[in-house]
C-alpha cells in the first residue's frame, strides 16, 4: 500500500470509500441538470461491473448562449473494493485504521 509515502509521520490518511459490489446497482441510469440563464448542462450516465470495475459512462451535453450543443464522454472505472478487504490489506502496513 502505497498511502503511507503520500504523508508525514503522525499524518491523518481519509479514504471515502466508493461502492462496494453489493451496493453499487448495475443497470441504473441517472441524470443531473443545471439550467442557468447562459449555460444548460444536462449529465446522463449508465452503470456497469466488469470484474471488480465500476464503469459508468457519463454523457454530458452543454450548451451555452448563442453556441451549437456540444457532448462530451467520460468513462468513469473505479475498483468496487470490500471494506474487509481494504482494511486486510492496510493491517498490513505501518498505518493504523478505524472506522
């Protein structure tokens, strides 16, 4: 684990877990907007698990004042790590975990 070369000795390491297997919901769709007076952002994203990835592909269309739409995608792929897990492979370090 390679955490404990990023900080000072006595340092503070936070980690916000993502999902897990059993939380993250495969096939879910969402969608976030924001309409202000000069820009329109509409935000559409899928969910998939290949193996122990979370992908999302997040679709992201923009328009501002007097411009043509433009569409934008991000693949989003972040591990889906047990907790039990994590906290196994941190015991094996110098650093001390709590939750």
């Amino acid at each position: 684990m390679n955490f404990a070369n990023h900080f000072n000795k006595g340092g503070v390491l936070i980690i916000e877990p993502w999902f897990t297997k059993s939380t993250y919901l495969v096939g879910e769709s969402g969608m976030t907007t924001y309409d202000g007076k000069d820009v329109k952002i509409a935000l559409l994203n899928t969910t998939k698990i290949e193996g122990d990835l979370s992908i999302m592909d997040m679709h992201y269309l923009i328009v501002e004042r007097n411009e043509d739409v433009t569409h934008y995608i991000d693949t989003h792929e972040l591990g889906l790590f047990d907790i039990e897990k994590t906290l196994e492979i941190i015991a094996k370090t110098d650093i001390q975990a709590e939750i």
